[in-house]
C-alpha cells in the first residue's frame, strides 16, 4: 500500500456549478434529462419529524411533510423519477409502486433527500436520492461509472442530481459487527481493501472515512465475495493533500488498515494492487473516447483552488517519480497523469509498503 501520514478532516468544499461543457456530456450520455420534479420543490416542505433507528435513537435524517393538495401530485412525480432511474421512463412498470417517505438530511455538503419507494406486492423496498448538483460530485459518480467495477445511474436536471442508492453494509458499521466474523474470510475482506484503496487513489476520490463507503457481501458457492463500493462522491478532485485520496490513512479506518496487515503478506498486497491497476486500465481502455472527453472537460473545470492543483502534482510526483505531474495546472490532468503512471509501471518490480500496526 502506502506510506504513513494522516490526513486531518478538511474544511466544507464549496459546491461547484455544472458548467456548459459538463452539461454537454452529460445530455451526450443521457445523463441530463427533464426532470418533474427538482431540488428546490422538494425543500418547500411544511413540518419535519425526527427519524430513529429501530432501536429508537434519533438518525440524522427527519421526515419531510408536505402540503396535503401537494402529496398525490409529488407522489406520482417522484414514481416518475424512479421510473427514468431504474427503466428509461417506462411508467407501466412501476403502477404497482408506491412512496411511503420522504427523509431530509442537514448533515453534509449535498443537504440530500432520501425517497423511499415500496413495492404494494410484496413490500419491497427501495432507495433513490435528490441532491444539489454539484459538478464535483457529478464528475466522481461518473468517473465511478467508468472507472470501478460498479456501474452508477444518476441524472442530472438544472441544479438537480438524482442518485440510485448504493445497497451494503457502512463501513463504520461492519468494522464493529462483522469485522471479527469468520465469513467472510479475512483474506477476501483485506484483499478488496488494498483494490479499494488503489481505486480511489488513481481517480483521485477523497474522504472515503468508513461512513462514506459499503461492503457488498455476495454468497458463492463456497465462501463469500466482497466489494467495496464507495457511496459519498462529494470529495472528487479538491483537496490539495496526496494522503486524502488514500482511505487507509483515516482514522476511523485504522481497524481495517491493522486487518488488512495482519492478514496480508506485502507481496500479496502487491499482487492485489497491481490487478486492480490492470483492470482500471483496461476499463480505461474500453470506455477511452467517453473518459477522454470527461477528462478533457474535467481539466477545463476549476474543481479546487490552483494552489491546491500545484501542492497535489508535488506529491503525486514525489509518490510516482515522474516529472510530468508538474505541468499539470488542473485535477482532470492529474488523473489523467496517474493512468499513465500505472500504465508505465505495469511489468516493472516495485516493492510495496504496507502501513504497520
């Protein structure tokens, strides 16, 4: 992995518009389309009641009420939402659907609003999200889309983000329930880690604390599978500090960190790292023309202060001993620096540095 140096927690990031260049790609990509419903209609609610957990302790969310006159028009809207979300506007399929509630959060930058839709059937349920756009957060989930193993389905309208939830265990709350378990097996929990660490770091995703991200646990025919997937997209390309981009140096990932080195042999690390590199490249590789022009577009974005652009080209160059990072004067150029960095170094010996208890 990486050497030591803690990041402290940064102040709150400014949200940054989505600029004519973005929306562009976006509606090239269908990811921009008209919307029924919008942020700001969603904030025009009339009481709030506190969520809790089963247990009864309050959350950080409340449920939002509306209007009465207001509720069977949102309600279909929101249907309607779902509806572009999970089947390309196709209404006859979701009739049987129904809202059961709306949650607003005051906790972070998106300020979001959790929709939850329920199955009149059979009672299922599901998730979808209304956030500020931010173009920050836009371009991580489609740099997510692109470069991870997950795909992402968001929308975007104005200054509307729409975002499917990202099912799993937090990862706050499966270091302290399901860390000590014997399934899954240790070696598969410490081995995605080290690829999940390698993830955010070459696409430059940030503030990835245990709360920010999930475990998905997948039966197999003999022992569980593990996937961590990131759900917070907030920090993508702003902090000027190399160690931000890395979730093994978070506090509150300390638990997972002594897992994975107590579970791991360096050069299996290694081992580890290097596939997730080869498979971000070849991912790279398969979507080339669409990640080239988010890149393109990326690099003409102003996602941090220059200041910040120059002082993360310094560490990148120092962690990767390669000059070019210092002509790079935006965040698109310096992930577009770190592909090529991998890219050089597939093949080459280089000894891994585990973080030590």
């Amino acid at each position: 992995m990486h050497e030591l140096g803690t990041p402290q927690p940064t102040r709150r990031k400014p949200s940054f518009p989505i600029s004519a260049d973005l929306r562009a790609y976006l509606r090239r990509y269908k990811r921009e389309r008209e919307l029924p419903v919008t942020y700001e209609r969603l904030r025009a609610f009339h009481e709030v009641i506190p969520l809790t957990d089963e247990k009864g302790k309050p959350t950080l969310w409340d449920t939002v009420i509306y209007d009465a006159n207001e509720m069977s028009e949102l309600n279909e809207a929101l249907k309607e939402i779902y509806a572009w979300l999970k089947v390309d506007g196709d209404l006859s399929v979701v009739s049987h659907l129904y809202v059961d509630r709306v949650d607003f959060c005051t906790f972070g930058n998106s300020t979001p609003f959790r929709i939850r839709i329920v199955n009149a059937y059979n009672d299922n349920q599901d998730y979808f999200y209304v956030k500020q756009a931010d173009a920050s957060r836009v371009y991580g989930l489609e740099l997510e889309h692109l470069l991870s193993p997950s795909r992402m389905q968001f929308m975007t309208h104005g200054n509307t983000l729409v975002e499917e939830h990202v099912a799993g265990i937090p990862g706050d709350m499966f270091i302290e329930k399901w860390l000590g378990r014997p399934d899954p097996k240790p070696i598969r929990v410490a081995k995605e880690l080290v690829k999940f660490n390698e993830r955010c770091f070459i696409r430059l995703l940030g503030d990835m604390r245990s709360y920010n991200f999930v475990f998905v646990i997948t039966p197999d025919f003999e022992e569980s599978q593990i996937r961590i997937r990131a759900m917070d997209f907030d920090q993508q390309s702003y902090d000027g500090r190399k160690n931000f981009y890395l979730p093994q140096f978070f506090k509150d990932n300390y638990p997972l960190v002594n897992f994975c080195t107590k579970h791991l042999h360096s050069e299996t690390a290694h081992q580890y790292q290097r596939e997730e590199q080869t498979l971000i490249l070849q991912r790279a590789s398969l979507a080339s023309e669409r990640l080239g022009l988010l890149l393109h577009d990326m690099a003409r974005d102003p996602l941090a202060p220059i200041e910040k652009v120059h002082s993360l080209r310094e560490g990148l160059a120092e962690h990767y001993h390669r000059k070019d990072y210092l002509r790079c004067e935006s965040m698109g150029a310096l992930i577009r620096e770190n592909l090529e960095s991998i890219r050089r170094d597939i093949g080459r010996p280089v000894v891994p540095e585990l973080v030590p208890e």
